[in-house]
C-alpha cells in the first residue's frame, strides 16, 4: 500500500508541473489558491 500512494503522489505531482507550464504559456497563473502549485506544495509536506 506505500508503494502505490507513492506512485499516485508521484503522478499527481507530474500532473500538476505538466498543467502549470500550459496554465503560464496560455496566460493564467497556476499560483492561485487552489491551483496547481497548491497541490505541489501540499504533496512537498505530506
């Protein structure tokens, strides 16, 4: 079971850089409360 909740953090983080560089290219801020950098750094203190 750590193993495949490792492997979900580790996808959901993945995710959410891949979305923020389109978010920025495309002209929105990915730094918004309950944006993608959000679920950065709350995978970062888990």
């Amino acid at each position: 079971p750590t193993t495949d909740l490792a492997i979900i953090r580790a996808w959901w983080s993945a995710r959410s850089l891949l979305a923020a560089r389109w978010l920025i290219e495309h002209g929105f801020d990915p730094d918004q409360p309950g944006c993608e950098f959000d679920v950065l750094r709350a995978q970062a203190a888990a």
